[in-house]
C-alpha cells in the first residue's frame, strides 16, 4: 500500500513534468548587453517556439530530437545554435547595420516551401532555373507543376502561363515586388525578362498582399534579380538549339567602392532558320532578333541601414513569322502571300530604395519607383495592331512592430498612371488610367501554432472608381512538419482585351465588342474573389525526407471580361452574365530516396466554367486533368568542385474541349476535344569546375506534335482561316547544348 502510494505521487511529475532550455538574448550596444524584448526563439525545423519578455528571457520546452535552436528579430542576424542538452543560454544578436560580408556554400536547394508561412508561397532558386532550357522567364516554369506553360497560337511561338487555371492578365507578375508584366506588355513581356537575369522566382497562390497592389486574382509570380554585389564578376552563357534559336548572356559586374556596385547584363537572341515540318507553308517557329540590355546599380550602406537599386533597361525585339514564301518587303498589306511582324521597342527605369534605423532595427522604410515605355507595332495577314503604352508607379512603404516582433505592420501610399494609345484594325483606342491608395496590413506570429496576416487597401481610380481590396492568409500547425493555411481575398482589374489577346489577329474572325457604356472599351472592370485551402505535411520515409501538399483553391468571377470565340467567325467581348469560375487542386509529392536524389510528383484537377451567350461552358483549352513528374539527381563534387547533373520532366496533359460547335469543328476536321498529350524533357549539365560547365538537353524528347495546328492553312485569306486551335506541341523535338562560364 505504502508503495501504491508513493506510486501516485510520483506520477503526475513524470507525466507532465518536460525538460526545458531557458536562457537570455541579448544585443551589444556601446559593449554593454541590453536585453533583446520580442526575439524569435524556435527549434528548426519544429513549430515549437516562444518570444523573449521584457528582459529578454525566454523558457522553451526541450527533446532529445531537438538540435537546432534558431533565434532572430526583425533588423538582426538570424542566428542558430547546436544544442546537445537543456542547459541555461545566454546569446547575442549582431544587428544587420554591423554585419561584414559573410560568405556560406552549401547545396542549394531548387524549391522550397515554408511550413512558418500565413502565405502559400513556393521558392524557386536559380538552380532549379538552371535544370532546363530556360532562356526567359516563360519558359522558366517547365520544370514546375504550379505553373502551366502552353503556346497561345500557331504563329507567334509565344508561351502563356496560367495558374489556378487562369491565363497570366489574372497573375501578378512584378520586378523585385514592381509590377511590370502588365498592359502592352502582356503577351510577350515575359520573353522579355532573361532567364540568366533571374535570381530566384516566389510563386504566391491565392490573392497575394495588399503592399503589392489591388490587381492580383489568381495570385503572384516575382522574379528577383540578380545583385551587382552577389554575382560573378563575369558570367557567361551560350545556348543553341536545333530549332534554330541562338542565345548569348553576359554579365559584366564590378565594385566601385564599398558602397557602390554596378552591373551590365547584355542578352541577345536569334532564329534565321525556316521550319516548317508539318508542310503547310507556315512556320513552325518563328524568326526573330532581340537585343536586351540592363544596367543595374546597387547602393548598401550597413553603417547606416541604406540600400538601393537603380535598374535601366533598353529593349528591341523583332518576330516574323506566316507562310514560308512571305516576303515582308513585297507581301504586306496584298493577299500574296501571309505573314506578320512584330517589332517591339521598350526602355523603362526603375528604382528601390530602402532604410533601416541602426538604433530601432524594426522601423524599416522604404520607396519603389518605375517608369516604361512600350512601343509595339505590329501586322497579323491584313489585320494592324499597334499599341503604345506608357506607365508609371510608386510605391511608399513603412514596416515596423507592435508592442514586440509577434505584431508586425505594414502601411504605406502607392499610384500608378497608365497611358494607352492603340491602333485596332483601322481604330484607334486612347485612354489614361490613374490611381492614389493606400494599404494597411497586419501580421501576427507567435512562433508557435499560428500566424496570419490582415490587410486591406482603399483605392481611388478614375477608371475604376473608389474601392476596398482586402486580402487574408491565416497558417495553422496542428502538430509537427505541418502547415494548414487559409486565404481570401479579392481583385480588380482593367482588361485590355485587345493586347492580351493577340492572337485573335491571326484568324479571319471579325471583332466585336458588345458594351454597355462602360469605361474600359465600353466594358467594366473585371472583379473576383479567391478563396484557398492549402495543407503541407513533412515527414521521413525510408528515414529520408519528404512531403506532400494538397490545394484547393476556387475563383469566383464578380464581373469578367468574357473572350467568347464560340461562334466561329466572331471574337465577341462583353460583361459577364452569369457564372464565371475556376476550381483547382493540386496533390503534390517531394521525396529524396537517396543523396542528391530528388524527384517531384503532382496531380491538378482544373474545373474552369464561364458563361457564354450560348450557354455555360468548360472554358476553352483548359484540360481537366494534368499529371507532372519531374527527377533529378547530381553527383558528389570533386575538390575543384566539378560533378554531372541530371533532369527529367513528364508531363501529361489531358482532354481539351475547342470553341465553336461540334458540327463546325467536324467540317475543319476537329472533334469537340483535343487528344491528350504527354511530353518528356530532359538535360545533363557537366560542371567542370566552379567556373565552367557546359550542358545538352531535349525538349519534348518523345516527336509529339499536334497534326494541322492551323486550320485553314490552305486558304489563309478566307473565311475559315484560324491559329487558335493550339493544344500542343508544334515543332516536335528540339535538342540543344550551351556552356556557362564564370569569373568570381
């Protein structure tokens, strides 16, 4: 009995007594240690966390399996400890303003998602850019299952990216957070930005932030570029391929001083070779010349807490492409022969500027400002389209915390103007757009469990009227290596329905716009609301590490701009009435069976309906299934650190119904739906050393090409002459080989 006793008095101090690591984060101010109140105090890897008091002490719960203790705040050097132990820790924070250059190498990891994140935002790094034939940003996402790369026509050669099954005009796509694929710029911008010049690339699924504007939909795509100060001092890449396309990029970056950097990055592109495989006197591909050059400056001053980036761009960018035979000097304008050109010249500035306060590290400031111009002309047969864009923006922004580091702020003042001149056929289109608004966002992370952010923006339009965007992503962790999020918001957009639908001109359809006196075309702005539901599970299989994601999101169309091509002998645009939406999951896979062994699973379901004047439909060339496999493994470096890389990527995209009606697409030789179709890419990259690699590569190894991608090809004069049939492959297989070469 005594024993029982003795028994259950012990017992409830073994059940819910835990070790624990307590300890004291401090910063040095004039060599004394002042305690740090609101530091970041977690286990990696874990969502196991706390935040110091006011004296800066902190008690955290500790297990064996706990090794690495992380601790940050917001202005200071994020800093990780090993801990073998419970023990007492005292630690200090060295403050970003002191920080000297620090140089760490490790293997870089090609895509990554936060299991501490409120948004659904996936990394990509510039070695995944690397692992394919990337020479633009449209081609930079073959080897990533988010996004969707198809060809927007038979003509141009130009890839549309979709995501959440939303073509790109739904995608922000921004600069280093400047919006800058937008208006005139839509349809080919993204073959504007060089593959080479992107650092990394952050995917956000879901309406985005209210710092970055009120245009977001579908979600947003941001490339960061490389940095004077950070890249090599010369880079090199050479690429051609068998399709006739030669490429050339070099940067050419040096340090003027201890505060200021500046970079040149030149790229050039051409294709002179005719193909035409399929024999029907059209091009495969088409050709074409660009000249692209930056010159980018950077400013960092540590002592103080500024930064800076001054970025000027100059492009011109020529295509030709239609029947073989087409001589632009002779054949324009006259039923001769058909072809097009498009020559686009673009110059645009643009900078960043930031502020850190050395005495209060977590008031930070900061200004974007970009300027472009963007000059098009262009001819699709006997089809004009001309388009002139200029714009402006400016973002203010203030950053700083509430109480402590859990209660973060954002606010700040933004405005935009936006001149269009356009030549439709033989119409012109003029119109400005302006705006003034402002944004408030609030984030909340306990370290712990949860973590969500709050916004909303009020904006003043000429265009668009006065209104309120308000945008929310909630992250909860119900236990370790998990991460279930949430998220809605809403968007609101001016639809140029001529630039961003240009491949309407290379058909015989006449162009109608069916308004009602709004102010863009006569038409209203388009209005939607996205709403998400994400969940990320880590865990170990085969004691290696892996993970899966399953998303959900839906998009609800307020108002839209409906591109009906229904009736085929018409393009009628018109405000939506009715039901308009996109339904997307996604499952998705990550495993690393063995070292330096990754391979990447995914399967999305898309159900995008619109309603049409002839009834609610699955909208056009959107397949409602798609499988994605992508591998890749490289070998252990050598001691100049040279070693062989390998990627492949599968791809199988399913049934995809055509406009028109049945009975129309029978007579062109056409069933209701396209086939499926399965591609294979792959590339081998050889590194040499740190300083020379070179690589080969297929793109769609397995010959699938779609038979007649333009109907009518016979008689492209006609009336049934149509580039918009597209569902797949048009070249067929394509290999290539480059080198890069780099100069630290």
């Amino acid at each position: 009995m005594k024993n029982l006793l003795y028994l259950f008095f012990i017992l409830p101090f073994c059940v819910f007594s835990q070790e624990k690591i307590t300890g004291t984060i401090t910063e040095n101010i004039d060599n004394k240690e002042i305690p740090l109140s609101g530091a970041n105090v977690y286990w990696l890897n874990t969502q196991v966390g706390t935040v110091t008091d006011f004296d800066g002490n902190f008690e955290l719960n500790y297990k064996p399996e706990y090794k690495k203790l992380v601790i940050s705040f917001v202005g200071y050097k994020t800093d990780t400890l090993s801990v073998n132990a419970p023990k007492k820790i005292t630690h200090s924070l060295t403050s970003t303003a002191n920080l000297d250059e620090v140089t760490v190498t490790a293997r870089q990891k090609a895509t990554s998602r936060s299991f501490i994140q409120a948004t659904n935002v996936l990394n990509v790094s510039s070695a995944e850019l690397l692992k394919a034939a990337c020479c633009n940003l449209a081609e930079s996402f073959e080897t990533n299952p988010s996004i969707d790369v198809n060809f927007a026509d038979a003509i141009s050669g130009t890839r549309q990216i979709k995501m959440l099954g939303l073509t790109s005009p739904y995608i922000l796509i921004t600069t280093e957070n400047v919006p800058s694929i937008r208006g005139a710029s839509q349809a080919y911008g993204l073959s504007f930005i060089p593959g080479t010049w992107v650092e990394s690339i952050q995917i956000t699924k879901g309406a985005g932030s209210v710092v970055n504007g009120y245009e977001s939909i579908a979600g947003q795509i941001n490339a960061e570029l490389q940095k004077p100060m950070m890249d090599d001092k010369l880079f090199v890449n050479a690429y051609g391929a068998g399709n006739g396309r030669f490429e050339l990029n070099t940067h050419l970056n040096t340090k003027l001083s201890e505060r200021w950097s500046t970079g040149l990055y030149i790229h050039g592109n051409m294709r002179e070779t005719e193909f035409d495989k399929n024999d029907d006197s059209f091009l495969d591909a088409p050709l074409m010349q660009q000249v692209n050059v930056m010159n980018r400056w950077q400013y960092t001053d540590t002592e103080n807490g500024y930064v800076g980036f001054i970025n000027f761009r100059y492009l011109n960018d020529e295509k030709q492409t239609g029947q073989t035979f087409f001589n632009p000097d002779n054949d324009r304008g006259t039923t001769n022969a058909w072809g097009s050109e498009i020559k686009t010249q673009r110059f645009d500035v643009s900078g960043k500027f930031g502020f850190v306060n050395p005495e209060i590290p977590w008031r930070t400031g900061g200004l974007q400002l970009a300027y472009s111009h963007h000059d098009q002309e262009s001819y699709f047969g006997l089809n004009n389209y001309n388009i002139q864009h200029n714009s402006l923006y400016a973002n203010l922004l203030y950053n700083s915390i509430i109480s402590d580091s859990r209660h973060k702020i954002k606010t700040g003042l933004s405005a935009t103007y936006d001149g269009y001149d356009e030549l439709v056929l033989t119409e012109n289109f003029n119109r400005v757009e302006n705006s003034v608004g402002a944004f408030f966002e609030y984030n909340f992370d306990n370290l712990g469990d949860l973590n969500f952010s709050a916004g909303i923006r009020a904006d003043v339009h000429n265009r668009l009227g006065t209104f309120l965007t308000p945008r929310f992503h909630l992250r909860y962790s119900p236990w370790d290596k998990s991460a279930f999020r949430i998220s809605a918001g809403r968007g609101k957009r001016s639809a140029n329905i001529f630039t961003e639908n240009q491949q309407i001109f290379a058909t015989s359809r006449s162009l109608n716009i069916l308004g009602n006196g709004g102010e863009i075309y006569g038409l209203d702005p388009e209005i939607a609301w996205n709403y998400g539901v994400s969940y990320m599970q880590g865990f170990n299989l085969f004691n290696r590490k892996a993970d899966v994601t399953f998303d959900f999101y839906r998009t609800d169309f307020v108002n839209q701009i409906v591109v009906d091509m229904e009736n085929p002998s018409e393009v009628n645009f018109y405000n939506l009435e009715g039901e308009s939406f996109s339904n997307n999951f996604q499952a998705e896979f990550n495993y690393n069976p063995f070292e330096h062994f990754d391979m990447r699973l995914a399967y999305k379901y898309y159900d995008v309906e619109t309603t049409y004047l002839s009834g609610k439909k699955q909208t056009p060339l959107t397949p409602n299934h798609r499988f994605f496999a992508n591998a890749s493994y490289e070998t252990n470096q050598t001691a100049k650190g040279g070693n062989w890389k390998f990627d492949a990527t599968f791809n199988y995209l399913g049934e995809q119904r055509f406009a028109s009606t049945e009975t129309y697409l029978n007579t062109i030789g056409l069933s209701e739906f396209s086939p499926s179709v399965s591609t294979v890419n792959a590339q081998i990259t050889k590194v040499f050393s740190a300083n020379f690699e070179i690589y080969v590569g297929g793109e769609n190894i397995t010959n699938v090409t779609q038979s007649n991608p333009i109907v009518g090809s016979d008689n492209p004069f006609g009336t049934t002459f149509d580039t918009t049939y597209v569902y797949g492959p048009i070249f067929g297989s394509s290999y290539y080989a480059g080198l890069r070469f780099r100069l630290n």
